[in-house]
C-alpha cells in the first residue's frame, strides 16, 4: 500500500502541475475551451484519485474546484480572475498538503478552512451538482423500498441469474422476496432457457436508491425495474413478512397499492423517486491528444540501470576493438568494428530516453514570473525559446533551483518598476527571455532581461567593501562579474523577500558546477542582463580526449577543449607562464607540475586551450594521446577531496584514467598562482 | 481470468490491478479507451473494468465499442468512477455496460462484484 501511496503523490503532482500550466494557459485567454478541459480534467483525475487513497480533504477541496469549473464549461458562471487566482493558490495549497500529508500544521489547516470557504463562496448560487457518493454513502438512516422487477425474457441466455441479483439485495438490509409468474405457459410450450418469473422484493435498508440501482446494473435493456421508497421507513417485522408471504402466488405481483395496503400505511412515494431516465446533456470530452498514446511511464531506477549497463558495454566493446586490432583477423576485425557501431547507436539511443525537454521547467518559471511581478507590482513578461532543447534527466531536476534563483534575481533586481522604466524612456513592459539551444555536446541556456543592467563599479565597491578583492585589483570586466559568484556577495541594497533568501549566487554556481557546467554574465547598465549557462548534454558518458601526464593517462572532457597546440617548452614564460596563442594572451598551467608528476616531458609541450569563465586558459601535457569515449565513474570515497577530478573511467586495456574536472581544475590552479603572485598582477584574460 | 484495468490515473490503475492480483486475477492496463481498444484486439479478456473520465476516448465509447464488436459478446465491462449521476449511469446501461460501480470503493466490494460477475 506504501508503494501505491507513493505513485498517487508522484500522480498528484504532476496532475497539479499539468493542472498550473492549463490554468496559466487558460489566464491568458480566457475563452480557451482547450484549457478549460484540460483544468477539468486534471481535477476531476485528482478527485478521483485522491478518494481512494484517503485524502478526503484534497477530494473536498477538488469537488467544490470541479464544481465551479463544471459551471464554467457549461457556462453558466463566468470566468473571472479573482477565480484564477483562487484556484492557483488552491492548486499551492493541495501542493503542500500532499507533501505533507499529516497535514499537522495548524497554518495549513487554517488556510484549508478559509479557501475551502471562498471556493464555496463561488459556488453558492450554482445549480447543485450530483452530490458526491461521501455523501451518498453517508447517510445512516433506514429506508424501506418497493422493488419490482421484471427480467427481460432473455436474461437467462445472456448467463445471467436473477436470483443472484435478489442475493445482491437482500444483501444490502433487511426484506423479502414475493416471486410471480403470472405467464407461466403449459409444460408443452415452457422454454427452460427463457425467463417466466418476475419479482417483488420489500428491503429495509440503509443504503441509497443508487445502491440499489447499481445492483440492477448487470440486467440487460429487456428488464423492467421499478424502485419506490417509502417516505417513512417502514419497519419489516417478522409478523409483516409473513404477511406478505402468505399471499397467494395467483395474487402476485402484488403491485405497490396492494403492497401499501398490506402495510397499512397511507404513503406516497417521494416524487422523482422513481427511476427515470433524464437525456444526457453532456457531450462526452475526446481531446485530440493523440501524443500521449505513444508514450509509456518506466521508473527512473530502470532507466539508471540500463544507462549503467551500456556503459559496460561501451566499456568492454572497447577493450575488444583494442584487443582485435593487435590480432589482425580481417574477419573479427570486420564484426567488431559492425558491433561497434551498433554499441555506440545504442548508447545514442538510451542517452536520448534519459533526455527530457526544458519545458518542464518553464511552467514553474511562467508561475514565478506572474506572482514576483504581481508583488512587486512590475509588469513582466517572459518568453522563452528552444525550450524543447532536452537535457539528462538528472541535470533537469538540479538545473531548476539555480535556473529559479536566476530568474528571480532577473525580476527583483533585473526589471525596474513601470515608473522608472517610462522614465528612462523604456516600454512599462518589462521582458525576460529564456533561450535554450544546443552546441555541440552542450547546451546553452541563456537568460537575459531588459532591466537596469549590473553596474561593475558597485560590484567592484562591495567586493573591496567586503575584503573578497584587494583594492587595488585589476580585474578584467568578466572577472568583475564573476565576483558575484563569490560566497559571501550580495548587491541588493536591501534584502528583499525575494532573492535575499539567504541564498547567494554563490550557489547557484556551486550547483551549476555540480553539472560540470558554467556560467558567464553579460551586462550593460540600461540596457539589461544576460546570464549564459553552458551545460553538458549528459554527466555519464562523455567524449574525451586522453592525454599523458608523467607516466599516467588523464581524460579531459573534450566540449571543453578549444584547440591544441604544440608549443617548444622554452617560449611558456616561467615566471607569468603565460603566452600568445593565435593572437591571445592567456595563462598556460603545466599539469605535470601541479599534478607533482615526475619525468614530465620538458622539451616539447602539447598545449590545450580551455574555455573557463568566458576567458581562454591554456594547460600543458606531455602528450595527446587521442580521443575516447569515456563512461564516467565516480571516484571512491577516499578520492572525495579530490575535487579536480570528477571521476574515472577504465581505458580499453583495462587500466583507469582519471577525467578531469576543468571548471575546478582551473579554479585552483588560479587560486594558487593567485597565492605565488600578487593578485592585482595577474591578469588572465 | 484476465481483467482489463483502463483507468487515466496511475494510482487508481495500480491500486485496482493490486487487489484484483491479490485474489489471483491476471490483470492488465491501460490508460485510456484508444488504448484499452488497441490491447483487446491482441488480447482476450474475461472482464473489463474502466474509469469513466479519461482522454481519447471515455469509458462509456468504450463499452460502445466493445459492444459493436460480435467478437467480444458477452463480455462484461464494468465502470469505475466518481461520477454518480442517475443520468450518466443511464446512459451507461443503454452502451451496453455490465455493472457500476462508485469511487471510493472499498477493496472488499470491488472483489465481491469482479467475483459475482466472473463465477
């Protein structure tokens, strides 16, 4: 039961998710019929859903919410923004609540009462709709009916049997059954297979007409069923059975006057309490969403397995390859180089399972850029782009709280007010633009707003100011801005409620590297912001180039290498190390020396340009070696202070490689220069 | 006895699937009627129990079509849902549906009206 509780809180939210992007969709056109079903759908799913695993107070809070948008769609209420806005705060509130379903909190409980109270406000006026079988079932109190029933004449070849449908009866209380065959033919004529016996059953119970019907749901078109309720209960006593048994069966059916004689009560039955059929109104909803037919739902834990079990392959399909080409047999050499083929489209192929759109995120940004600009009283729009781009799984789900404090960023900091916008000659609108694309095995999110831009002398001041820079620094603009990075920074003059949650920006480049990805800002005072976020494709397998350090051989990610060069050891400067590379001056670090390598090469080096923080690095190898696939394995726990490193991976010949973390890689390597030089001299750019 | 679970709500799906499976119902399921269409052609069932609501195609055009097909004669086919109006169930018996019953349900009953229909 534990397990299908969990998959109904995984359903419950992604239904109330499914449920925000339809409402939001919805906000913006309100005449979106589309939009409106799928609200009502999503809804009436969690109802229904939410009933059967006992979270009665979602499936109250979600019947008044269908209610309203039932009148909505049959247009008898009109839709307003104060309900949008009532429903989106209901769709928060039904998010905690079934995170946290013990729901103990007695805010939560409060809020509960007073939104249930403004939904039912809503409701009020509306026609009544079905009532919902709680209350159906819940009414305790005894009834006594008068069933007559009739089986078509053909019941008994259709494999059913009255008699268990009388069993069913007389299962929900108390009663009696009067059978009549009033055309009971002569035996000459009697067909065993049809049905002559029609009956009247008195039942004393606490259950509902509905109950009743629901027995009588098995009988096909052909039998005639009449169910009538006594207004007051009438109590069966063994004496009154036996009264009605005792009629003769040339007297049945008795018929319900008959009947009510024989009690001796003056009753009518209720009006409308008679089974009638009313012509359905409602068209049945069939959405032209034929995508979700071809998709099925497979547990990520499956997924992480095969992901892990390619890899071996992709592992051990290289160690054959290595293993053929030394035996040059053209036959083995042909279906290895066949299966290696089929091993790498393989790999493509469950990469691209683990891939899923940006999309996903974008609701929650859509949400958070209504509410932010709604409380701060900005006009904002947000636009994205390429938000089809997909991305691992993995990185989706760690991508979103650095992508969201961005994004907030953009709309406490970013965007000023329509006052101070019209002043300085911009549209009252302010704009976020959300950009995704692919770039070689990287992709390319980036975010920029139209806002009043970073102004690098007031980082430069608050990073003095805060003794992360000496003051006399020279910093390049780029390193200005990467000094918002750095723990401890924070240029909002006052710490507002929405981006100064004690949480830096610090950390979101902390997540972001966690990625192995990076993040450069590009700002103009005026005229806006725009943050660049570079991001691999995937974390566990990637293409690298393997190089040779000392005796060792080392993997750096090849989406990060730029170019390699060749360079004569006597032109890397000792002291700066730095050098002109097609017209750039940049750093070169030598790895075998930072790695504390012996027997490094020294006469000739193989210098790779880096991308790091929007500036070109340079470090030196011994030797390149080529390009290898890499299935990245993560280091054990004795290696976890290694942080230059983000893991190993098993070489064709069986031996490991270390693969290199640049962006942490870079950063110490700086850091410690940074130590051995003044830091004002040292420009690297 | 195989029983066909159509149901758009995972939960319920499984939920219906566990305690057919505990009395050693085989079940299977689908997520819509488009779906539960598609399985019945490949599959033989003994019983299907369906939601009402679903995309694609609702429950009760599913009981519509399994009830144009003569293949499928006498198959029962038994609606699961919130919906309790009169009306609808109507319109349910007229498709040709074998039985309703209301969410919630308790685990008992459901077994109860599987067993009565399936003996």
């Amino acid at each position: 039961m534990d397990s299908l509780q969990h998959i109904f809180i995984q359903e419950a939210t992604e239904l109330l998710s499914e449920l925000e992007e339809a409402l939001l969709a919805f906000e913006n056109n309100l005449e979106d019929r589309d939009s409106m079903e799928r609200i009502f759908r999503a809804m009436h799913t969690l109802k229904g859903a939410s009933s059967m695993f006992g979270f009665t107070d979602v499936n109250d809070f979600t019947h008044e919410l269908e209610s309203i948008y039932d009148a909505l769609r049959e247009g008898t209420l009109k839709a307003t923004p104060g309900i949008l806005e009532l429903t989106l705060e209901a769709v928060d509130h039904l998010g905690e609540f079934i995170k946290n379903p013990s729901h103990e909190d007695e805010s939560i409980k409060k809020r509960q009462k007073t939104l249930l109270e403004k939904i039912k406000a809503y409701n009020t006026g509306l026609t009544p709709t079905a009532p919902t079988s709680i209350k159906e079932t819940g009414n305790p109190s005894l009834a006594t009916f008068y069933i007559s029933f009739t089986p078509g004449k053909d019941i008994l070849k259709n494999g059913s049997n009255p008699l268990y449908l009388l069993e069913d009866l007389l299962e929900l209380g108390k009663g009696c059954v009067l059978p009549a065959f009033p055309h009971l033919p002569g035996f000459d004529t009697l067909d065993p297979t049809t049905c002559y016996t029609s009956f009247e059953v008195l039942l004393e119970t606490e259950h509902s007409e509905a109950d009743i019907e629901d027995v009588f749901l098995f009988v096909a078109d052909g039998s005639g069923i009449k169910i009538e309720r006594f207004v007051k209960p009438v109590t069966l006593t063994e004496a009154l059975r036996q009264k009605f048994l005792d009629t003769l069966p040339s007297e049945r059916p008795l018929g319900l006057e008959k009947v009510k004689g024989l009690m001796e009560v003056e009753e009518l039955p209720e009006e409308g309490q008679a089974v009638v059929a009313k012509n359905s109104t409602k068209k049945n909803i069939l959405p032209e969403n034929k995508a979700s037919l071809n998709s099925i739902r497979v547990s990520s834990e499956k997924l992480d397995a095969l992901m892990n079990q390619i890899s071996e392959l992709v592992t051990t399909q290289a160690r054959l390859s290595m293993l053929v080409n030394g035996l040059e047999v053209a036959e083995l050499g042909a279906i290895t180089e066949s299966m290696s083929k089929i091993t790498r489209k393989l790999r493509d192929n469950a990469f691209s399972i683990c891939l899923i759109p940006i999309d996903t995120l974008v609701v929650r940004f859509q949400r958070l850029v209504r509410d932010l600009s709604k409380e701060l009283g900005k006009n904002i729009e947000l636009i994205t782009e390429g938000t089809d781009t997909e991305l691992d799984k993995s990185v989706i789900e760690k991508l979103s709280d650095p992508l969201l404090h961005l994004m907030r960023n953009c709309i406490d900091h970013g965007i000023e007010s329509p006052a101070e916008r019209s002043r300085s000659g911009k549209s009252e609108k302010g704009t976020i633009r959300l950009e995704a694309y692919n770039s070689g095995t990287n992709v390319i999110i980036t975010l920029s707003d139209d806002g009043a831009g970073i102004d690098p002398g007031k980082i430069r001041a608050r990073a003095i100011e805060r003794n992360i820079i000496p003051a006399d620094a020279e910093l390049s603009e780029q390193e200005t801005y990467q000094l918002l990075f750095e723990a401890g920074f924070s240029t909002a003059e006052t710490v507002s409620d929405i981006s100064g949650r004690g949480v830096g920006m610090d950390v979101v480049k902390r997540g972001l590297e966690d990625l192995h990805g990076g993040i450069v800002i590009q700002s103009e005072p005026g005229k806006g912001t725009k943050f660049t976020i570079r991001l691999p494709l995937t974390l566990s397998i990637i293409d690298g180039l393997l190089v040779e350090i000392g005796e060792n051989t080392y993997v750096i990610p090849l989406h990060r290498v730029e170019k390699c060069y060749e360079i004569p050891a006597t032109l890397l400067t000792s002291i700066h190390q730095q050098i002109v590379l097609d017209g750039t001056r940049m750093p070169v670090f030598h790895l075998g020396e930072a790695l504390q390598c012996e027997n490094t090469a020294s006469t000739l080096n193989q210098v790779i340009k880096l991308e790091y923080e929007g500036k070109e690095v340079g470090v030196s190898v011994d030797a390149i070696i080529g390009e290898h696939q890499v299935v990245l394995k993560p280091l054990g726990h004795m290696y976890k202070e290694q942080e230059e490193f983000s893991g190993a991976t098993i070489l064709g010949d069986g031996t490991v490689a270390l693969v290199f973390d640049i962006d942490r890689l870079l950063k110490k390597l700086i850091s410690e220069s940074v130590k051995n030089v003044n830091y004002g001299k040292l420009s690297y750019q | 006895m195989k029983v066909l679970v159509v149901d758009d709500s995972e939960s319920i799906r499984e939920l219906v699937g566990m305690t057919l499976e505990s009395e050693g119902y085989q079940v299977h399921k689908s997520a819509d009627g488009v779906e539960a269409l598609d399985h019945l052609t490949s599959t033989e069932v003994d019983l299907v129990i369906t939601d009402l609501n679903m995309p694609n195609m609702d429950g009760i055009s599913l009981v519509r079509e399994i009830r144009k097909d003569d293949a499928k004669t006498g198959l029962p086919v038994l609606l699961l849902t919130t919906e309790s109006q009169v009306a609808k169930k109507d319109e349910a018996r007229q498709a040709g549906a074998t039985g309703w019953i209301v969410k919630p349900f308790a685990q008992d009953r459901l077994l109860a009206v599987v067993k009565k229909i399936l003996r």
